[in-house]
C-alpha cells in the first residue's frame, strides 16, 4: 500500500504572485481590466450620488423647500425613487446589457446634474424672489439624477466588476475596486458642504456634471459589452480597443440572428 501524497501550495507566496500579476506586471487585457475597474468605481462615487443622497435637506432647502415637512417628502421620495430604479436597472441588465445601461445611465445623469447645477445657480443669484420654476426644476433634477443612477451605474458597477476579472485575480482585483469606491464616497460626504460654501452648491452639481461626462467618455472608450460571455472568456475582450469593438459587434450581431 503506497501512501498519497498531497502538495500544498504556499499561499503566502501564491498571494504575492496575484498581486505581482495584477500590479505590477500585468498583461495588457489584465491593465485594462484594472483599469475598467478602477474608473467605473471612481465614476460611480465621484459623480457626486453620496451628496445627493447624504444632503438631499439642505439641497432642498437651498431649491426653495422652506418647509421642514417638504424638505422631509422630498428626502423620502428620493430613497423611494433610488429603491424602485435599483430593482428595475437589475430586471434589465441582462436584457439590454451592462455597457449600455451604464452608458445611459451616465448620460441622464451628466444632463440632470447640468440641469440642477444651473436651475440652483439661479435661484442662488435671485435671493428674495420665488422663482417656482427653478425650484420645481431642481427638485424635479434630483429626482431624475437619483433615478438613472439606480438604474445602471448603481448597480451595474458592481455586477460588471464582478465578472471581468480572471478568476485567480478576481478577489483582489474587485476588492481594489471596493476600496477606491468606499475612499470617494468618503471624500464627498466630508467634502460636498465646504465644496457648496466655495463653489456655490449650483456650482458643485455643475462639478459633478463634468466628472458625468469625463466618465462617459471613459466607458465609451474602456468598456466593451460583457452580456452573455463566459467568464472564462471575459479576458479576451480586454487588452486591445480596437478589436474589442469588433468583438463587440459581432457578437451582438451573432445574438440578433439567434433571436430572430
């Protein structure tokens, strides 16, 4: 009878190769996916969601909510709307696909903090007159900016994280992701109130409405379609721009014809 043998691998050396391959010489398909990582949890938090949601009181008090009681309605229906948008951006991520949504999802967010940003402005530069406009805009922009937040770059960031890195990488990898989204939700909640007092709070929603559009920009750019990919597979979409979209493009193609 001949005894097994059994190997076990060094996980402390194991761990350091991980992050060797990740960090410090990655291939170009794993770059770019650190890289997709990275900037959709940057984006995600940066976009200013945290100071919506953390002083959604104030910014309607600044929007022409003098009442306690509508400053109060208007933050409840701000979480009820951000809940209703997360369940239904996660009944169709699959249907019309991660890069899309996320792609929508930041272009309605970049034009309703624009639109929020100026409507703010106005009635910042109007003190002592009542501008119903202006104060219906605004909230009404919140609202929208809240709404296609929930209904992709919510969500999304974190199922499109999830599944692109290889699996040997992939808990570092997202946990990177995590730790920068937690670190800019952080920095906005401490910053946003010295960022209003210095920028004006119109001039803030006009900052964040930029870093929407940089980040549109970057998911146009960095972040092919994974919907239907084996995870297995993931990594041959990253590592080249050019053929990703190809990629892209034909395999949509592909998924069109088998519908029909």
């Amino acid at each position: 009878m001949t005894d097994d043998v059994i190997v076990v691998p060094n996980r402390k050396s194991a761990g350091k190769g991980v992050w060797k391959d990740l960090l410090v010489r990655p291939t170009p398909a794993v770059r770019h996916i650190l890289i997709a990582c990275l900037g959709i949890h940057f984006s995600q938090q940066a976009s200013g969601i945290d100071a919506v949601v953390l002083y959604s009181p104030t910014i309607f008090q600044k929007a022409g909510l003098k009442s306690k009681n509508d400053q109060l309605l208007a933050t409840v229906a701000v979480g009820i709307v951000k809940t209703l948008f997360i369940v239904v951006g996660t009944c169709v991520v699959d249907r019309f696909g991660r890069r899309a949504l996320l792609l929508t999802s930041m272009g309605g967010m970049f034009l309703s903090l624009t639109a929020l940003g100026t409507s703010l402005t106005v009635i910042d530069r109007n003190p002592g007159h009542t501008l119903k406009w202006a104060i219906v805009l605004s909230v009404t922009m919140v609202m929208t900016f809240v709404a296609t937040f929930s209904i992709g770059a919510g969500p999304v960031t974190w199922v499109y994280c999830s599944e692109i890195f290889p699996v040997r990488l992939r808990a570092q990898g997202a946990s990177l992701g995590v730790m920068l989204n937690r670190l800019m939700s952080g920095i906005i909640g401490m910053t946003f109130l010295s960022l209003s007092k210095g920028l004006t709070i119109g001039g803030a929603f006009l900052l964040f409405a930029g870093v929407a559009a940089a980040a549109w920009v970057f998911f146009f750019t960095f972040l092919p379609e994974t919907r239907g990919m084996p995870l297995e597979e993931m990594e041959s979409l990253f590592g080249s721009y050019t053929a990703n979209k190809k990629k892209n493009v034909t395999k949509e193609g592909k998924e069109v014809v088998e519908e029909h």
